[in-house]
C-alpha cells in the first residue's frame, strides 16, 4: 500500500489529488465499520499520524471529519478520540 504522504507524479491522469486528512478519515472509518476499531476505542491523533507517515494536523482534519460523522467523539479538548459508531445504528 502506498503512503498516504506519497504525492502523485505530475502527468498521472489517474492521480488521486484527495486532501491527506481525507484519505486518512476514509481508512479509519473503513476501519470502524469493519470492527477493526470498536465502540469506546481510544484512536489518539499522534498514533495515527506516525502510523500512516502524516502530520499530527492531517490526523487532527481526520479525527474532525469523522466526529462529524458521528464516527468519533471526544469528551474532552484534551482527551483522545473514541469510537463511537454502532453498525445497524
């Protein structure tokens, strides 16, 4: 699997120009819904970050895209995300 840091090569038509935090968001909620990652899993943005080789931010973008999906949620500013999605809810 390529990183999701890697850039594309300028004259690829087929490129995937989508925003990092995009492509991160979409990795995690596969993960989720496939139960990789269940209810009430802890999913800290610096783990995340060093484990698909992005920024701390681009895992921030992440986490924020999928607590506005109601895929995540925090309870604190200072506390890590946790899963929060129910398959079938």
């Amino acid at each position: 699997m390529d990183a999701i840091s890697d850039l594309p090569m300028l004259h690829d038509m087929d490129a995937d120009y989508t925003p990092q935090y995009v492509k991160l968001a979409r990795i995690l909620r596969d993960k989720i819904e496939s139960r990789q990652y269940q209810q009430g899993h802890p999913l800290p943005a610096a783990k995340l970050a060093s484990e698909h080789a992005v920024s701390i931010r681009v895992a921030w973008h992440a986490l924020e895209m999928l607590a506005a999906n109601k895929y995540v949620h925090r309870s604190g500013s200072f506390s890590a995300y946790e899963v929060t999605w129910q398959a079938g809810a």
